[in-house]
C-alpha cells in the first residue's frame, strides 16, 4: 500500500520531469506535446484529488485552514496558466515564456506541500490512517482524469 504522502510525492517527482522535458523540448515538436498533455492532465487530476482528500482533511482543523486556503487558491492560480497554455500556440515565444512562469510556480508549490503541508498534515492524518488516504487520493484521481473535459466546459460556461 501507499502512504498518501508517498503518492503525492510519487506524482510531484513525475511532474518535476516533465516540466524539464516540456523545457528542454523545442518549438510543437511530438515530444514536447506528449509531455505537455500528461502534465496537464495529471496536474489537474493529482489537484483536484489532492482538494478533495487532502486539503479537505486539513481544512477540518482551525488551524490547518490557513495552509489549505493558501494551497487551494496557487492551484486555481496555476489552473489558469494551464488553460492560457492550452489555448496559445506552443510553438511561439510566449507559449514559453509563459510555461516558464508556470515551471517555476509550480516547482515552488510542490516543494511548500512538501516541506510545510505534509508535516502539519501528519497531525491530522496519521500513520494508521496514511494507506487509506492513500487509496483514497488514488481513486479520486482516476475519477478526476475522466473528468477533466466535462469540469473545463462547465468552467466556461460560468
Ligand atoms: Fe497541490
Ligand atoms: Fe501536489
């Protein structure tokens, strides 16, 4: 089983690779694409779980709101850079400029969750509950992924 810190992490380390490969790639090329539309995906999905179990968690103790409220509103934050990504041209200079905003955003975010969050996390999701969590994020996630097109369609009709 997987500790849910150990399955936030896992995600954090693939999303830390692909932003280097998304950096390194050039212009529209096949590589950069399929790096981009795994993290797109998995950012949005490993987010949205990450909310619904993990955030939520926390957010039942007073003093964990603030650290979750702080979390919840850099993933709105960088769900907006990703849908700005995913209308412009990935071949442009700004398309990169743009991604490179995002790369480093997103690099600061993990490292706060986990540096900071996990450890106050820990007070409220302890050892005998981490592999349930764990499951739990697992499973949102995989439901998360089927709904991404349906979630940004709602978004824009609002
Ligand atoms: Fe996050
Ligand atoms: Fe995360």
């Amino acid at each position: 089983m997987t500790s849910i810190y150990d399955a936030i992490k896992k995600d954090h380390d693939r999303h830390r690779e692909l932003l280097n490969r998304i950096a390194e790639t050039e212009g529209a090329s096949e590589e950069r694409k399929q790096a981009w539309t795994e993290f797109y995906r998995d950012v949005k999905s490993h987010s949205a779980a990450e909310e619904e179990t993990f955030y939520s968690k926390l957010m039942e103790q007073t003093w964990g709101q603030d650290a979750a409220r702080h979390s919840v509103h850099e993933h709105a934050e960088m769900d907006e850079i990703l849908e700005e990504l995913r209308e412009m041209d990935m071949s442009s200079s700004g398309w990169l400029t743009r991604f490179k905003t995002l790369k480093h955003d997103y690099e600061h975010h993990m490292e706060e969750e986990e540096n900071e969050v996990f450890g106050r996390a820990k007070e409220v999701i302890g050892q005998e509950e981490n592999d349930a969590y764990g499951k739990r994020f697992h499973d949102r996630k995989q439901k998360e992924l089927g709904l991404i097109e349906e979630k940004r369609e709602d978004a824009l009709e609002d």
